[in-house]
C-alpha cells in the first residue's frame, strides 16, 4: 500500500464525554469519544507526488433481467453510472462492472483500473451503452471482482459503490459471506438498492461489512443525484485504513465499541490484536469529518478516592513497514466517590447515544414483529421508537416513523399501526434506522 507521509495525513482530534466518577464498588464505565479529522495534504483523490493514483473506485452495475422491468430502470442506472464517471477527479482511478451472475469488466476491460482524465471518462461512458440486462445476481462475485481490480492498482484509497434492484439468488449466502470476509479491510463500499425487490438486510449486511454507507432509491431516477453525491463523498477521503486503537489497563475488560454517529455500527466483534492489551477497530476511509464513537470498559471495584486510567484511546494509522502512526490520542478515567449526585449523573453524550442505538434496534425489532404477524409487539416496538425519536430531536427518523404508524402521542410512545404501508416506506425506514442525529452541544 502507498505510505502517506506525515504532512499529507488530515489533522485529527479526539474530544472524550464522560462522567469518571463511579460509586464505590463501580465496575462500567461509559464514554462518547468524538473524532475530526481536517483536511491535510492530500486532496481528495487526487494525485500526490510521486503517488499517481490516490484513490481508485469500481463501480459494481446490476445488469441482470430485472433491471428490464421497466426499462427506465437500466437507463437510469447507465445515467446514473455516467453522471459517477463525471464526477471523477482527475488523475483517480476507476472501473465499471456489469454484475449478473458473473461479474464482467466493462470498461477498462484489461483486467486493471484507468486513470481519469477527459479521454478516458468518454471512453468509459461509451462502454455504458452497451449494458443491456440478462441473467442472474450473484453479488459476492461483483465484489471479488472489485478485489481484484482495486488490489492490482497501487491506490490508497480504495472504494466500490455498489447498485443492485434485486435479491442475491444466485449464490447462497454462504458464497456472499464468504466474499464479504474475503473483502473486509480490503476497500470501503456504498451500495444503493433501486425500486423495491431487493432486501434490506443483505445490502445493510454489505455495506455495515464494508464500512460504507447504504440507502434505498425508491425511485430509479433518483439515481444519477444519488450516484454523485455519491462519488463526490468517496472522493472527499483523504486517508484509509485508519483505526480506532483501545488500550486498557491489566483487569479491565472491554465491553463493547460501537460508532454511533452519524450511523450506528457496532464494531466490537471487529477488534484485531495489537498487542498485549491493545486492540484495533477499523474505521474506513476519512475526509473532513467528524464521527462519535461509544467506548464501554469494566474496571474492577475499588474503593472511594481511587482513580485510575480505564483506558486510552488513539487513532493510528499502518506504514508499510507493519508500526503504526498515532495520529491522536485522548484517556478515559474512573474515579471512585461518596458523592451520590457526582456519580448518579449520567453524561448527556452518553445518555444521548444510547438512546440513538436502542432507537434503531427499536425499528429493526417493529418492523421484523410486524412482518412475522406480531402486532402487539410491533406497536409496542415502533411506539418505543417514535418516543426515542421525538425525545432526542431524531426528525428524520420520526418523519420515516410516521409513514409506518400513526403518532397519538410521541412523548408517551403512543402509536397505531397503518393497515396499509408502501412497501418503499417500509423499506426506507428500516434501511435509514442506523441513522442518528448528533447530541446537541
């Protein structure tokens, strides 16, 4: 991979939100870590000296039979796609792939990635005429495809976005799994799921494996908007491969580590050991831009007017020589009191965010009782999570709620199920439910 050297790396920050004080006998400790990294010397994809080739993005095109129905479908993807190309930087490179049951370069079409520039972007969108739509999905064959493509380029950043209307069924899950593990790390991917056919949870499952981002486009010609904005955002990124490093003291054990703005993902099962008490979690590729992470440790008990370091965290980056660079680093602390009102309070972060991430498990948790013919649990679920919306100031999401139920009372969760719900209301809402709005300061 392309080192970075220090002055092309974007500045990063870390603020930590916590109350320290626990009560005696205390064991978890609670914080909301928030990371900004602003801009450095490199340049959102383009070129750096003597690195040619900053960043290289595939661009994965559903082409099976059901893009056919309507025909406005496959046109507005070949649109869309164009509109992507346009938006490349100079100097980036790029690749399209027409994704069936096979997966098919279309343009270079050598096996490798081309390097944009007027000639190349016109060449490319001449290609896209030719996809018509015929065949199968299977779409763990489209990513190891984009693998391959991204790992034969020497770029630092590598991104896929990823287009489909349909199910996978044409490789079992496992097949799918199996190509998401292959590719974890490997580059980031935005999939998009157009029309209503397709289903929410693999697209989430490729996007959360991924670290990319995911939504639902209703409406094919929303795409081509959607597509450059899109792309514009992948090539804002100014640095990959950055993680979130967790050192805690002997003792001290490490509960969990989500992201939980601006989308929930839980990222503890993704810790890589780097070191003896040291853990890294990945998190992508970074532009200008801020994210919130929650940290939760349990710290053994102690006794009042103890403190101690519960843990640190850092935000690193690899060299090719296997050391890491520390871009920053912030403490968390736990500090033992009598003072019922100190460690009674609860940091408005911290109650914020949780609140965020019971918000989207509130959804997800509705949406599967009312699919399975639960309706007492599906209204309690989804009261729960206008409550959760309205309280936090989630207007997004409450609006996306209101399409699902009825609101009688949002302060007390008060709801009625619709009779009748658009499939795309229903499919937005759980594709958005991630999404969190950020704690008021």
């Amino acid at each position: 991979m392309p080192s970075l050297s220090k002055s092309n790396v974007p500045q990063f920050s870390v603020d930590v939100y916590q109350n320290e004080y626990l009560p005696e006998g205390g064991r978890e400790v609670n914080a909301i870590v928030t990371v900004t990294s602003t801009g450095g010397g490199t340049s959102g994809g383009r070129p750096l000296p003597g690195n040619p080739a900053a960043a290289g993005v595939v661009i994965m095109v559903d082409c099976s039979g059901s893009m056919e129905y309507p025909p406005t479908k496959m046109r507005n993807a070949r649109e869309a796609t164009a509109v992507a190309i346009d938006a490349l930087r100079d100097g980036v490179s790029f690749a399209v792939v027409a994704g069936t049951h096979q997966a098919r370069e279309v343009y270079p079409a050598n096996g490798g990635l081309a390097v944009a520039d007027p000639a190349t972007r016109a060449q490319a969108k001449q290609a896209l005429r030719k996809l018509t739509a015929s065949g199968g999905t299977a779409i763990g064959t489209w990513l190891r495809l984009a693998d391959r493509l991204l790992s034969a380029s020497d770029v630092a950043i590598r991104h896929g976005i990823l287009l489909t209307d349909g199910r996978n069924e044409h490789e079992k899950p496992e097949d799918l799994q199996s190509a998401l593990d292959a590719c974890s790390g490997r580059f980031t991917c935005d999939a998009r799921g157009v029309g209503t056919d397709w289903e929410v949870k693999e697209l989430t499952g490729i996007a959360s494996a991924l670290l990319g981002s995911v939504d639902i486009v209703a409406d094919p010609a929303g795409l081509a908007a959607d597509f450059q904005a899109m792309m514009e955002n992948a090539m804002g990124k100014e640095v990959a491969d950055v993680a979130l490093r967790v050192w805690a003291p002997q003792n001290v054990e490490i509960a969990f580590v989500k992201q939980v703005a601006p989308t929930v993902e839980d990222l503890t099962a993704r810790r890589t050991e780097a070191g003896p008490r040291v853990g890294d979690y990945p998190t992508g590729s970074w532009g200008d831009e801020s994210r919130d992470y929650h940290v939760c440790v349990k710290v053994p008990p102690a006794v009042v007017g103890q403190e101690m370091l519960a843990a640190r965290v850092s935000l690193v980056l690899p060299e090719p020589d296997g050391t890491s660079q520390v871009l920053t680093q912030a403490l968390v602390r736990a500090v033992w009191t009598d003072d019922m009102a100190a460690s009674t309070r609860i940091s408005p972060q911290v109650a914020h965010y949780t609140g965020q991430a019971e918000l989207a498990q509130a959804i997800q948790q509705g949406l599967e009782a009312r699919k399975s013919g639960d309706l007492d649990s599906a209204t309690a679920k989804l009261g729960r999570a206008v409550q959760l919306a309205s309280a936090s100031g989630n207007e997004d999401t409450a609006k996306l709620l209101a399409k699902v139920v009825d609101v009688v009372d949002a302060a007390n969760g008060t709801v009625r199920l619709k009779p009748k719900v658009a499939d795309a209301d229903e499919m937005t809402l759980e594709t958005r439910s991630t999404k969190t709005v950020r704690v008021k300061k």
